[in-house]
C-alpha cells in the first residue's frame, strides 16, 4: 500500500502528533508543518532531521496546500479550524481536524456543505473518544450489554492556570482568553454521544465567574460551565468541564436500561460495569452483576509509534490517525469508528447552544441537525461568537458576568513567563 503524503497545520498540538505519532508511521509519510511561529517550525524540522526526514517548513498555509500532499491534519488555534479545513477540502485534500470543528454556526454549515462537495474523508480527531475504557464502553454498548441509553454524566476538569502563559504567550487578544466557558466542551460530551451514538436535541447551559486565578493569567471567560442535555431518544445527559480545581480528571457514566458503565475517576485505565441479572419470578427487579476490570487495547500500537501525547489516554493518539488513514483507504473499520462531520458538530453544537442559553438567563435552546439541508438554510449567515474577526454585528460577550477589566500589566508578565520559559 502506498503511504499517504500528510501535512500538519499548526506546530503546538501538531508537534505532539508528529513527535508520537507522525515521523514513523508504516500507513503515512509526513511531508511539511505549517505555522506562523519561527521557532515551533525550527523544532517540528530539527526532530525530523533526527528520525531522517527532510521536513518542508511553511509559514503559508496555501504554499502547504500547493504541496503534493493527500491529507492536511488541522491543528492550529482551535477556534480557526473551520476555515482551514475548507481550504484543504476544496482543495482536493482529505482533512483530520483537532479540536473544535467550527466557532460559530455560519461556519458548521460551510464546513458540512465543503465535506460534501469534495467527497473527501473529514474526521474529527477527539482524542478523548479513544481512552481505553470509553472505547471499550462503545463497543459494549453496540453489543447491547446495558440495553438503550437513558442518562449519563460526563466531567473534564483541566486546570490550565499554570499553563496558561505558554498557551495564551501573554498576548491579550489569544483565542483562549476570550472563548465562552462551553466552547471546549467535546472532551466531556463527544464521548458519551460517541458510546451511544445519540445526539442531543436540546440543551440547557449554566457558568461560573472567571475565577481570580485565571483573571490573573488574562482569561476572561467563565471558568467552568454545567450543560443539561436531552437526548433524541429522550434520555439526558449532563456535561461539567473546565477549569475548576483538581487534578485533572475525565469520568463517565453512561446508564442504560439492563445496567451502567463508568470509567474510574482516579485510575483512568479502570472500568466498572454493572448489570442487572435476569428477572425470575418472585425475585424483584435491582440485582447485578459487577464487573472491575482494565480493558485490553482495541489494537496495540504499532512498536514504530510511541505512546499518545497524553498517558492516561493510552493509544488515543494512534486510533484517531489509525481511523482517518483507513478511511481514506477504504477500510469500513475505521469509518465505522472514525467521527465524521456530522457526528463532530453532534459533539460540539451543544456548547455553542449552551453559550446562548447562558446569554438568556439558562433557558432551553433546541440544538439543530446539520445533516437537515433545510435547517442550514436557517443559519447559513448566524456568525455569533466571541470572536471579533468573525462575528461581524453578531459579537457575544465573553461571559454573562459582563466585561473583564484586565491591565496590560498582566499580559506584559505573562508573556515575560513565557519568554523565560517559567511555565508548565
């Protein structure tokens, strides 16, 4: 089989795909990185020199695109994927996109009808899908060990306030410091609509204040969001994500109508299961089976490729590039597993539905289906974000606490921590 010619755009979480994933892989050749940062290029270049590669660096996404190149992985600022991802697609190539597919409606119907008109593979790359245990309960469920989805909760909680001068690099207007409290939600809900292969129909949204920690780093959204989902079956489902603090932590439940699977919340490779035994006569209903167990890896990676970016994830980097490079060769496998359109703006339409149930005092909002050419139609020009390059006359604040009066002092200390590497 002929490897497929791959491009990353953007050299931050792009380098942790190349770094352990992409500079040996048996199915891809990695062939150029693409960012607008010098240094990150001059890194992404010197570890491919290491593994004997020649890396073509761009500063120029066109240029890259220009490229003979199969495949383009988005990586970039995630609150600008969207367009990017069009270019490619339009331009004839196959497109895995990070984290979020779009920021804005508008952008979520353009990026479904461009996968469309290319007939190109477009999968998303929710690497949180893939954690051992949560795949494990996908494949559990489509085996109908717990019987139909009724309810399940989800919670990811990152605390990036030590971080965040060396993502945001001090600078006042980064994508990170202004993006509403339920923009990253798809760690939370992508994988439980992902288990059970549900969408939800409509949703209701609640956030906190920025909390002092994060307002002294320069953030000005909402620290953490709660997002109250019903289900198209009529289940619910319950998200809670941000930055509250702990240490990190991704739980799930998931509970069904013969029993319920859960991940463990301190030892991330555990699963415990239960299920309710059979009814007999004179016997009541509440007896189960129980199960505690780590699962076995879907596929063990391949010994050429290191182990994901993030350990307590296991092979999730590996499935989400192992799923997309299938796909494009036709393996029904890995479409079956990969997450296409559809399934991405299932995962990612609840946050920016939840952000304006926040904006109008938590009512419900309904949350469309963009596989509905009719309901696009509805919001083919609806661009309201936080973002002012994009949203036009149709800017939304960052939180529904009202403006965030931050000094310049504060990014100016940000971006000297950056500059002395003093950062997580």
């Amino acid at each position: 089989m002929k490897k497929l010619k791959i491009a990353v755009f953007g050299a931050t979480r792009g380098m942790q795909l190349v770094e352990k994933i992409l500079l040996n892989h048996p199915e891809a050749e990695l062939v150029g990185v693409c960012d607008h940062y010098q240094p990150l290029l001059d890194k992404a270049a010197a570890k491919a020199k290491e593994s004997g590669l020649e890396l073509k660096c761009f500063s120029n996404f066109d240029d890259m695109l220009s490229c003979d190149i199969d495949a383009v992985i988005i990586a970039n600022c995630a609150n600008a994927h969207a367009p990017y991802a069009i270019r490619a697609l339009e331009a004839g190539k196959h497109v895995l996109s990070e984290l979020l597919p779009t920021q804005n409606l508008a952008e979520a119907v353009q990026l479904c009808e461009a996968v469309e008109r290319s007939g190109k593979v477009y999968q998303y790359a929710e690497n949180y899908c893939f954690f051992e245990p949560v795949f494990e309960m996908r494949r559990r469920f489509e085996r109908g060990d717990i019987g139909e989805a009724t309810a399940m909760e989800a919670t990811f909680i990152n605390d990036l306030s030590a971080q965040w001068p060396r993502l945001t690099r001090g600078e006042r207007n980064n994508w990170r410091n202004h993006v509403p409290s339920t923009f990253y939600c798809t760690h939370s809900i992508g994988p439980m609509l992902y288990i059970t292969g549900r969408r939800a129909v409509n949703v209701v949204g609640i956030e906190i204040p920025v909390q002092d920690c994060m307002k002294w780093m320069g953030a000005c959204s909402g620290s953490a969001a709660c997002q109250l989902m019903q289900l198209d079956n009529g289940g619910m489902a319950k998200s809670l994500h941000g930055n509250l603090k702990r240490t990190f932590t991704s739980h799930y439940s998931i509970y069904g109508t013969k029993g319920s699977m859960e991940t463990d919340k301190y030892d991330y490779r555990r699963l415990h299961v239960s299920i309710e035994k059979p009814f007999e006569e004179n016997i009541r209903f509440g007896r189960y089976n129980v199960e505690d167990y780590i699962p076995s890896a879907f596929e063990e990676s391949k010994k050429e490729l290191r182990k994901s970016s993030y350990p307590e994830l296991g092979n999730s980097d590996y499935y989400i590039t192992k799923f997309f490079f299938g796909a494009i060769n036709g393996d029904e496998t890995a479409k079956h597993y990969g997450i296409d359109i559809y399934h991405a703006l299932d995962m990612s339409l609840p946050g920016l539905f939840a952000y304006r149930s926040i904006l109008n005092g938590s009512i419900p909002m309904v949350v469309p289906d963009l596989r509905d050419k009719a309901i696009r139609e509805e919001l083919r020009y609806d661009t309201a974000c936080t973002d002012p390059l994009v949203a036009g006359n149709l800017l939304q604040p960052s939180s529904k606490f009202g403006s965030c009066m931050i000094s310049d002092e504060v990014y100016a200390r940000c971006a000297d921590l950056f500059r002395r590497g003093e950062t997580d």
